[in-house]
C-alpha cells in the first residue's frame, strides 16, 4: 500500500520537476531517504502462554490403566513461576473383581469415562542441555501442585494434583514436555470411602506464544 | 457476486502477500552496559555483554526477559530491569515498560483462580474481569464445589466496587446474580443423578493486594441466598483465595 503511494507521489514528482527544468536546478529530488521506523511497544512480540496437546498413560486405582490424551495452557508469571490448566480424558477398564468373578460390572460404559481438570500452579528450576559441544538447548525441571476435579462412576470429585516434570526447548517457542503426575480424590466406588492415587505419565508438544 | 469474490480473493491476498512483521525493534542501548544471557532468566550464564550505544533489535518478550539480537549477529536475553533506557531510531528516548502497580490501575482484563471453601466443601474458581472504571469492575464467575453428598456448580455476573482503587491493599464490595446447580452424588439416588437449578444472590466484600509484576491476590468472603422455592431459601457461605493476572 505505502509503496503505490510512494511511486504516484514520486512519478507525480518526477512529472511536475520535467514540467519545470528550472525548479530541477535548484533543488536535488534525491534526498536521502532513512527508512525510520516509529517505535512500537507493541511490535515486540510477548511469548507468556504456553499452549500443548499430551498423551500419556494412566492407572485408575482399581481399574486398570488406560491411554490419557488432554490439553493444557499456561500461563507464565515470572521466570521461575507459571499458572496451568489442564483436562485429560481416558477409559477406565474392569477390576480384578469383575474379572475373575465373571459377574455383574461395577459402572455402565458411560460411568468408565475418567474425565478431569486441573489448576496448577508450578515451579521451574531452569537448566541447561548440552547436546553437543555447539548445539546447547534450554531446558527446566518444575514442580507442580493444584486441585481440579474428576469425574468418574458417574461423580464428580475434588481432586489434588501432584507432579514434576522436564520441559526440553527445541526452539525459543517449541518445546517437548515429560509429565508425572498423582491425581489424589477421594472414592467409595468399591466399598468403603478411601483415597485413590492415580499416576499419569504423559509426553506434551506445546507451544509459546 | 462476482466482484464481491474477486475482492475477497483481493483481501486475501493482500493479507498474505503483506510484508511480514519487521525483524523486531531496534534501540540503542543507554545504560552503560547490559548482560546477556543464554536463555530468559536470571540462573542462565552471561556469554556477551551489549555496550553503550549500541544498536540491538528487540525480537520478543517473555517474563521480564526481552530477545534480542546485536548487529553483530550475536543474540541472547537481556533482563528487563536492564534496558528500561534506550533510545528510539528517531532519536526520541524511550522506555520499554515492564507492567507495574500504575499499569494495574489502567487494567482492562483480570483473569483469576481461586481456591476456597463453600460451606464446608472444597471449591474452585475461575473469573474473568472487564474493568469499566477505576472503582467499577464487572466480573463472570465459575465455581465447582465439591462434597461428599453433592456437587454444586455456580455462575454468576457480578459488579465490584473499588473505593480506594490507589491503595495496593485494595478492598472492595461485590454483588451478583447467578445461578446454582446442585447434583447429589450417584450413589445417593437411586433412580439416577436428578440435579435442580435455582437463582442465587450474592453480596461479598474482598481484598485485592498488587503483589509484583501483572499479577494480584485476592481474598473473598460471600454470603449467597439460593431462591430454593417461592418462600424457601438456603443461605451459603463461601471464602476464596486466588490469585489474578491482569492485562
């Protein structure tokens, strides 16, 4: 666009100074022209949110284990601290009850939906790898802890979320993420109310923006 | 029809064939020197250190850490605290500001997530502000409380009010309307999970604290009137604790 105006402006230029030879004489058209930019803050791009896709394993205490696929998006706050939210879904499987006995399950098809969320605040410990002696890529190991909620057999419950992991940076925005987490809820599926740990590992691709 | 498809095509085009977003910004570094770093954070190690007048391009910004690269084609993160002072290519200084109390004041956007307990169960929240003035601030809530008998989900729209919008130890009251769900838990009923929705009123005050940065804690004690029937109402109460991030 700046560019049409500047060739009609520039050849209406060249057409009025042909016009006068005169005017040509006194006065140079060919001044030096500095491209200057206007300073824009807002021209800096800000890479704060981290936005990926992870798939994993997890053990539904109980029942099975089965493969995790979820999202998650962060939120970074300081160079050491970050906010995330993440949901994951899977399938939970039989109990060694249900099994063996050959006898009527426990939950429908539908009640088998492990669902969850969580809100997460984590702790990186920035590092550095060494791949080779030129190629070094950044790297960090963080901690984390939230609550969310799980739903499975039909409720929902409060979930606390425990867990680590190492995020390894390809590029600036592009890094590749190992997740252990234990998601703690309370459950009286089978039997008496008890505490259930279930551990998902999971490998995440996310993305800085 | 087909001129309008003609210029869609034309817009199109433009939109792709626009030249993409110049090679960062440049300045010229007035502080007497700057470090830089590996990557964006402190523990990162100084490999290069960036002189006074010289000219860097500012490529990206991530958590008080700016990307830049020199003219000499070497690039690394300098910290923000340390190049607040450069000069624009128009010769006009300029300072490249990192969010601050102030900026807290002219927010338009808060997001938050909150932990805390709804008459005894566990609850979690999230919200989203719009800022209209500097007292006034209109808010949407989510909020999932889950208990042992029953799970109850809540939203509601509510309006803060600010009366001392200059202090970093803020308070503030709040009204809102909303609605309740509650679904009893499964294997309390028998013929499958029946769950009721009702109007809810709220009134609260709270505490918001400027803690660094874009970010805020914020304390919040509500009392809640859930309209249960024509002449029936459930009285709750709800403390939260969050933490809020402003744009």
């Amino acid at each position: 666009m700046e560019t049409w105006f500047r060739r009609i402006f520039l050849s209406a230029l060249a057409m009025i100074s042909l016009g006068s030879p005169a005017a040509q004489a006194q006065q140079s058209i060919y001044e030096p022209e500095v491209e200057r930019r206007e300073f824009n803050e807002a021209d800096i791009d800000s890479e704060n949110f981290e936005i990926g896709a992870f798939v994993g394993v997890v053990s539904i205490e109980d029942f099975e284990q089965d493969t995790v696929v979820g999202a998650r998006l962060a939120y970074h706050i300081s160079e050491n601290l970050f906010v995330e939210a993440s949901a994951g879904f899977a399938t939970a499987g039989q109990t060694s009850f249900e099994v063996l006995s050959g006898g009527a399950p426990f939950l429908t098809d539908e009640e088998r939906d492990y669902t969850y969320y969580d809100l997460s605040v984590g702790y990186n410990i920035n590092g550095e790898v060494f791949v080779t002696d030129s190629l070094v890529l950044n790297s960090d190991f963080y901690l984390l802890v939230g609550g969310g909620s799980t739903e499975f057999g039909g409720d929902d419950r409060f979930t606390i979320s425990v867990g680590g992991g190492y995020r390894l940076l390809l590029t600036d925005y592009f890094a590749l993420r190992l997740d252990v987490r234990d998601h703690i809820f309370n459950s009286d599926l089978i039997g008496e109310e008890k505490a259930t740990h279930n551990l998902a590992y999971s490998v995440s691709a996310t993305f800085f923006f | 029809m087909k001129t309008s498809a003609a210029l869609l095509l034309m817009m199109l085009f433009c939109l792709t064939c626009s030249p993409a977003r110049a090679e960062g910004v440049r300045v010229q570094v007035m502080d007497s020197y700057a470090d830089m770093h590996t990557g964006p954070a402190s523990e990162y190690p100084r490999f290069h250190v960036v002189e006074k007048g010289e000219w860097i391009s500012v490529l990206k910004e991530r958590t008080g850490w700016y990307k830049v690269a020199t003219e000499s084609g070497k690039s690394g993160w300098i910290s923000a605290r340390s190049l607040t002072r450069t000069f624009a290519e128009d010769g006009e200084q300029i300072t490249l500001t990192q969010p601050s109390f102030e900026q807290s004041r002219q927010r338009d956007w808060e997001f938050g997530l909150y932990a805390g307990v709804l008459e005894n169960t566990t609850a979690l929240s999230v919200s989203a502000a719009w800022v209209v003035t500097e007292n006034i601030v209109t808010e949407i809530a989510y909020t999932q409380a889950l208990g042992s008998f029953s799970e109850n989900q809540l939203a509601s729209v509510r309006l803060h009010h600010f009366t001392f919008p200059e202090w970093r130890f803020s308070p503030y009251v709040t009204l809102g309307v909303g609605q309740i769900r509650t679904t009893p838990r499964a294997n309390l009923v028998q013929s499958g999970s029946e769950s009721r929705t009702n109007d809810l009123l709220e009134a609260g005050v709270g505490f918001r604290y400027y803690l660094a940065k874009n970010y805020v804690v914020r304390l919040e004690y509500q009392r809640l009137l859930a309209l249960i029937e024509r002449d029936e109402q459930e009285e709750l109460e709800s403390w939260k604790l969050g933490f809020a991030v402003f744009f």
